[in-house]
C-alpha cells in the first residue's frame, strides 16, 4: 500500500461525504424544513442562507473530487474491454446529470432568494433537484458494479 492508495481512498470519502451532505441538505429541506415552514419567519431565512453555504461548498468538492476520480478511473475503464462503452455512456450521463442537479438547485435558490413564500408554495424545481440527484446516485451504483461484469475485474 503506497501513498497514492491513500490519497485515492481520501479524494473517494470526500467525494462521498460531499454527496451525503448536498443530496442530504436537499431531502431534509423538501422533506423536513420547507413543509412546516412558516414564511417570513427570520429562522427560515438564516436556515437558508446557511445551507445555501454548505450545498456551495459541498458542490465545489464533488467537482473537486469527481475531476480527481476520473483521472484515476479512466486509464482503469479503458481497460475493460467488452464493457468499456457501457462505463463510458453511464459516466458521462452521470457527470451530465450531477451538473443538471447544479444549476436545478441554483434556480431553486434564485427563486427562493427572490420570492421565498412563492417557493414554498411552488415546489416543482426542488423536486426536479431531488429526482435528477436520485438518478445521479443510481448511475453512481451503476458505475461501482460495472467493474464486475468484466470476468478479469468481478469481485468474488
Ligand atoms: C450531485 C453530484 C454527485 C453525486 C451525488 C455523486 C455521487 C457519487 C457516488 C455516491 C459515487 C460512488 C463512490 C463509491 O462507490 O466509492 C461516485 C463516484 C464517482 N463520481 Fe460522483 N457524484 C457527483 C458528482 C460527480 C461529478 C461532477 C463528477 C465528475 C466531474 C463525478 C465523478 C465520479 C467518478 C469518476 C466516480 C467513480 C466511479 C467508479 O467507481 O467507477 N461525480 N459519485
């Protein structure tokens, strides 16, 4: 195990960690905060503002981390033979789809930024957010298990 095992295994956590907190965030807002949330209320406001920072700061890592990874993995995916295609379509949807999720969450703050009562009542592009980063995590799945259908790579 050299230091490059490591370095890899710390960008995968950030990585990981990133999607838990921004996909998270999201959940508990769609799911938690905006149904009881009482418009105009200075908590919602402040609450808003502050996870406006986190989701900012957990995109700039997912970014971060998810350049790094595919520098690590695709020398590995060019590797993989008859499944070679595969890993590429679903990786490129994927990376398509998780700055999809993006700007979706960029808009839901620009309207809640410029009408929050309005947002609450109109929840459409928060969902839109949540579905997209559901199908993110679902080719993310995809990308992992793909390794093992390629007989050389199949884990155990
Ligand atoms: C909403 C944004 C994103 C979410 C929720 C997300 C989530 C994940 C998760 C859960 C994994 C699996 C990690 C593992 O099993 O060890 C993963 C792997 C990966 N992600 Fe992301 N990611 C996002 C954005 C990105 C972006 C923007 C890129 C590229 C620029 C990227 C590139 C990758 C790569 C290359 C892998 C490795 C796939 C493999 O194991 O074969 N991700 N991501």
């Amino acid at each position: 195990v050299d230091g490059l095992f490591w370095v890899n295994v710390f960008s995968r956590w950030v990585h990981v960690v990133s999607a838990v907190v921004a996909v998270g965030g999201l959940v508990f807002l769609a799911g938690a905060l905006l149904p009881g949330a009482v418009p105009g209320s200075s908590m919602l406001g402040g609450a808003l503002q502050r996870f406006k920072r986190l989701f900012h700061m957990a995109m700039g890592l997912l970014l971060l981390t998810g350049i790094y990874n595919l520098v690590v993995v695709v020398p590995k995916a060019n590797a993989l033979g008859a499944m070679k295609s595969t890993y590429h379509s679903v990786l490129g949807t994927k990376i398509l789809l998780a700055l999809c999720v993006f700007a979706a969450a960029f808009m839901w703050q620009a309207e809640a930024g410029r009408d929050l009562s309005a947002a609450l009542t109109r929840k459409r592009t928060l969902l839109v957010t949540l579905v997209l980063a559901g199908l993110v995590l679902l080719l993310s799945a995809v990308l992992r298990r793909v390794w093992d259908l390629d007989p050389r790579l199949a884990l155990p």
